[in-house]
C-alpha cells in the first residue's frame, strides 16, 4: 500500500471521556466528604471509599474498551483500504498505479528504511542524490537488512553513450570518475554502517544485531530503466535524451502483475549476466578498476568520436566538362551533315 490508513479518532474520544468521568466522579466524593460533619465521616468513609474503588474500576474497564475499539476500528480501516487496492491492483493488469514528476525521494527513503531488501538499478548515482538516500539507508542497514545496488560499469560503452543523452558535456573518462565516485561514497557507507555501537553498561549491555549487507555489483549492457524497489512495489524511471532520470517522469509500479514482472525478470537477468563484477566494499575501490575493465572486453583503449577515414582520391574537374563536350561535338556532326543534304538536293 503506499500510504498508511488513517488513525481512528473514536478510541481517543472514549479514553478522554472515561478519564473527565472518573475525575469528575473523585472530587465530587472528596468534596461531599469534606463537607460533611466530622460525625458523619466516619460513618460513610466506608462508602467514599467504595465510591472510589467503584471509580477507579469504571476507568479501568473504560480504558480497555476504548483501547480495544481504537485497536478493531484500526484494523477494520486497514483491511478495507488493503482490500480496495487488492481491487483496483487486480483491474489494473498494467502494474502501474501512478506517476509523478522527479523521484519521490520522501517515498523512497520510507521505503528504503522499512524494507528487509530494497533493489536499485541506476546508470550512476551523484552525491545529491546520495546525500538523500544515506540516511534511510543506514537505518536499514542498522536493522540488519540487504540493500543492492546496481551501477554501469565505468569501462562499459555505454557510459559514453548515456553521457552523450544527458548532454552533461563530460567526457568518456570524466563520466567513469563520476561511477567512481558513486562506488567510493558506496564504501564509505558500507563503512559507517559497520562502526560499533556507543558501549553499554553491563546490566543494560545487549548482543549488538548483526550489520546489514550493502552489495554493489556493477554491469554491462545497454541501460533501460532506473529501479527503486522494495516490498511489492517499485519507481521506475526512463533514461529520456537531455534529462537526468531523478528529475524525469517516474512510474510506481505493483511488481506483482503487468509491468511490475517485467521489471523483476528484470533485475534477475541484470544479475545473472556473466559480466556483472560484485564490488568488494571493504578494499580500495582503485585497485579494483582492473578487474572491472577486464570484464568488458570491448572496451576500446582510447575514445574516438569519429574514427579517419581513408584519403580521398584526387578529382580532375576537367572530368566534369566531358560529356557536353561530346554531345556538342555529336550535334554539330549532325547539323553539318543535314545542311549539306540540303544543300546538294
């Protein structure tokens, strides 16, 4: 679901209204006590007392029913709103369920921190977009779970021919020190989420959870989409001519029908292809560029923009002034021949 139902007031009213009762109640007995001759306290002490324990019993049993009704209408709310997107999700065999301009960032970190996998697929990541996404992406990985990214690589041709689209006017090597730099803030992450906790106390001391896992891998093909994906539910991206695709058009997409398996084939084909490269987090990312251009054969040593073409042979323009010649001779033959026909007759 993409949003949460909203919270009934009606368990709120009735544990506001059973606390003013019951105060109501108390002072009232405190104050007919107070008034009372001293004679008669004690003989009705016994039932102001009872009074109260009544008091106190009817706010009790008043909290639990107002508790127990917020918690059903709660519950009630959240299973019609599942159940009319249950609905629409089955007319809607698209898998599309809206769209927005930019990347929901809001959205994307909720999603981020409170799913155990999230999946994104980019062609590669600045430190804008990165400075957005640490945070959500340190408490999942706080909470122990898996986030995996998939980056081009930065020797893959690919990288010179979306930097072409975006029209960011950088060079073949300049766009590769751009994945570099999203591979290096990457670490840096993966490193932070690994830092120990502040020590504890002995009493309140408690085994530290497990760090989650951050894996990086890095690919080679032509790229399609920008994927941010978690639970059932994904924004999808399109790597458009001139524009950055986190500030194009992005769908939400139900990965459970239409497009949505699409995406998810997808993201598992990306991750089976034989020149995917897992990037080791915990080494140098320099010393792991070898292995990455090792893994796109086709990678050319130098960039060209147009390749030379063989010289050109050298054109005699008097080739040009032959064939008017010819016919200029041809009809002057004629009209000479003609004439002297005329001529003799």
């Amino acid at each position: 679901m993409s949003s949460l139902s909203p919270r009934s007031k009606l368990g709120r009213i009735g544990l506001r209204t059973a606390t003013i009762v019951s105060l109501v109640m108390i002072a009232l007995m405190i104050a007919i006590y107070f008034r009372m001759d001293s004679e008669k306290r004690d003989s009705v002490a016994v039932e102001i007392f009872g009074g109260l324990a009544g008091a106190a019993i009817l706010y009790v049993v008043s909290v639990a029913v107002g508790y127990v009704t917020w918690r059903y209408r709660e519950a009630v709310e959240a299973e019609r709103a599942e159940r009319l997107a249950e609905r629409l999700d089955a007319k809607n065999r698209s898998g599309v369920r809206s769209s927005s301009v930019g990347l929901p960032f809001d959205e994307v970190t909720a999603g981020i921190a409170s799913s155990p996998e999230t999946v994104i697929v980019e062609t590669w990541l600045d430190d804008l977009t990165l400075d957005r996404l640490e945070p959500a992406m340190l408490e999942s990985l706080a909470k122990s779970r898996t986030i995996r990214i998939y980056i081009l690589n930065p020797f893959s041709p690919s990288v010179t021919r979306r930097g072409r689209d975006r029209e960011n006017k950088k060079g073949p090597e300049e766009n590769r020190q751009s994945i570099r730099g999203t591979l290096e803030y990457l670490a840096r992450t993966a490193s932070k989420s690994r830092l120990p906790s502040p020590a504890l106390p002995n009493i309140l001391a408690k085994q530290a959870p497990q760090p989650g896992k951050l894996e990086v891998f890095c690919y080679d093909s032509l790229p399609s989409f920008s994927i941010y994906s978690w639970h059932d539910r994904a924004f999808v991206g399109f790597h458009l001519e001139g524009v950055k695709s986190s500030e194009g058009t992005h769908l939400e997409v139900d990965l459970r029908t239409g497009l949505g398996l699409q995406l998810t084939a997808h993201i598992a084909n990306l991750g089976q292809m034989s020149s995917v490269v897992k990037i080791d987090l915990t080494r140098p990312i320099e010393s792991q560029m070898e292995a990455l251009h090792a893994a796109v054969p086709d990678c050319p040593t130098h960039e060209l923009i147009f390749a030379p073409g063989p010289p050109r042979p050298s054109r005699n323009p008097m080739r040009y002034l032959a064939p008017p010649a010819l016919l200029g001779i041809v009809l002057g033959l004629k009209a000479r021949h003609s004439a002297k026909k005329n001529a003799e007759e």
